[in-house]
C-alpha cells in the first residue's frame, strides 16, 4: 500500500488508518501480510504512533516471554534480536515457543543495509498445505499432538546469543520463588541448573493452528529451533519434543 501524497504527517495518518481499518483487515486477512511505502514513519516514536493507531491490544516486550535480548525505544517498539550478526535467525513465528504470542506484528526499518537486510516472510498457510502432500502421516502428528520447547535461560543476559536474555529478564521477576510462581501459573516444569541458569519447558502448545475454513497454519518455532538453537540438531529433544514429550522423528525435521 503506497501513500499517494495525500499523507503527510502523523495526524493524517492516523485518520487515514481509521478510515480504512475495514479495507486494511480484509486485505490483511487474504495476503497474510501488507507493505505500507511512503507514511510519515521515520524513527521508533512515529512508528510507535503508526502502529498503535490500528488499536490492537498493546503487548509490550516485558509482558512477553522471550529470551532473545532486545532494546526497547518505547513500550511497543524494540530491537528484532541484539545477537551478533554472525548469528543466523532463521524462519520463525514470533514467540511462538511461549503460551503468549502476538497475533500479529509490525516491522520497520529505520536504516536500511548498504546490501541484504531484507526480512523474507513465509506464508505458513501455504507451508502446511504443502507438508499436508509431502508427509500427511508427520502432518497429522504435529496437528495431533502439539509440540513442548525447553530452552536455557542463564543468569545473567548474553549478548552473543540469541537466546541469551536472563531468566530474571525473561520472566520480570526479581527471585527463584517469584521465577517458580511465575513458571507454575503458566504449567510449565522447570529445573535450575548449578550455574545459576533456568530450564524451562512449557506445556503442550500448538503446532498447527486452525483459521477455520480448512485453513491450517503451520504455527511454531520447530525450524528456528531445530536449525538455529544451540546443540538441537545433534540432540532434538533436548529443546523440541512432541506435546506428549515423544521425540520427534529427524527426517520429519
């Protein structure tokens, strides 16, 4: 969607967006994603405006439980991932390996990269209908049976990680007993490590997501953390298992 001048301030804009909230949610609903090109959006605060002007239920990074390390610029905008860029990120839904993840999300870019930088999006829609051909029997189990992640916090944030925000950070809690409560009310198990760091594993959470309409998402972390998460590869189920906590067969990975 292409501002055709007739935007030109924060103002406008966010009257525009009311205007058309209709027209942006059907289009949204079809193509999964949409490209706005030419808003006056040009640092996090204009585009913290931008965003909250579609008034959708506001879900702040500290609310959140992700352990990627990130920096907030306001309550609604921060940083994709503080890993170094050596650190390949690959195709995921965003906390999706946590009982809260968004319905949906913005991007923008402030500065762009001299070369690459580009942000590809799958449509997972398209994906599931597609593993539904290939491999209906390891379709079938994920729909079936849902996945649980277990993932490592440490006890204090590293920035050479992707996943290398603290427990104390992930959780907002300040102790091992406000952790525990925390981790209890969401049924997820944990054990503390001897160096002071968390293992966490949630409960069962979907693998597949019906939209209705025989619409089926593929909605999951499994190939961030199959492909990007540390030692999952040599050893799946120390990260990923089934939600019944079987193992998930390699070749289905």
């Amino acid at each position: 969607i292409v501002n055709d001048g007739s935007v030109t301030n924060l103002r406008e804009c966010e009257r525009w967006i009311n205007d058309n909230i209709e027209v942006l949610e059907d289009a949204l609903k079809s193509s999964g994603a949409i490209l706005f090109r030419g808003f006056p959006v040009n640092s996090a605060e204009t585009f913290d405006t931008f965003s909250n002007a579609f008034a959708y239920p506001n879900f702040t990074y500290k609310e959140s439980l992700s352990n990627a390390v990130r920096i907030n610029f306001t309550e609604r905008v921060f940083t994709a991932n503080e890993a170094p860029k050596e650190v390949e990120i690959y195709l995921h839904h965003e906390m999706a390996q946590t009982p809260i993840s968004p319905s949906k999300i913005f991007f923008f870019c402030k500065s762009a990269a001299n070369e690459g930088g580009a942000t590809p999006l799958c449509r997972s829609d398209m994906l599931f209908a597609e593993l539904r051909k290939q491999a209906p029997e390891v379709a079938q189990e994920f729909a079936s049976k849902g996945l649980k992640y277990t993932t490592h916090m440490p006890a204090e944030d590293d920035l050479r990680s992707g996943q290398g925000r603290s427990w104390m950070s992930t959780l907002s809690v300040e102790s091992k007993e406000q952790a525990e409560h925390k981790l209890a009310e969401l049924k997820y198990s944990w054990k503390w490590m001897p160096d002071g760091s968390l293992q966490a594993t949630t409960p069962m959470l979907p693998a597949v997501v019906d939209l209705g309409n025989d619409v089926k998402v593929f909605y999951n972390q499994l190939i961030a953390a199959y492909m990007g998460w540390k030692g999952v590869k040599e050893n799946p189920a120390s990260a990923i298992t089934f939600g019944d906590g079987s193992h998930i067969p390699v070749a289905a990975l």
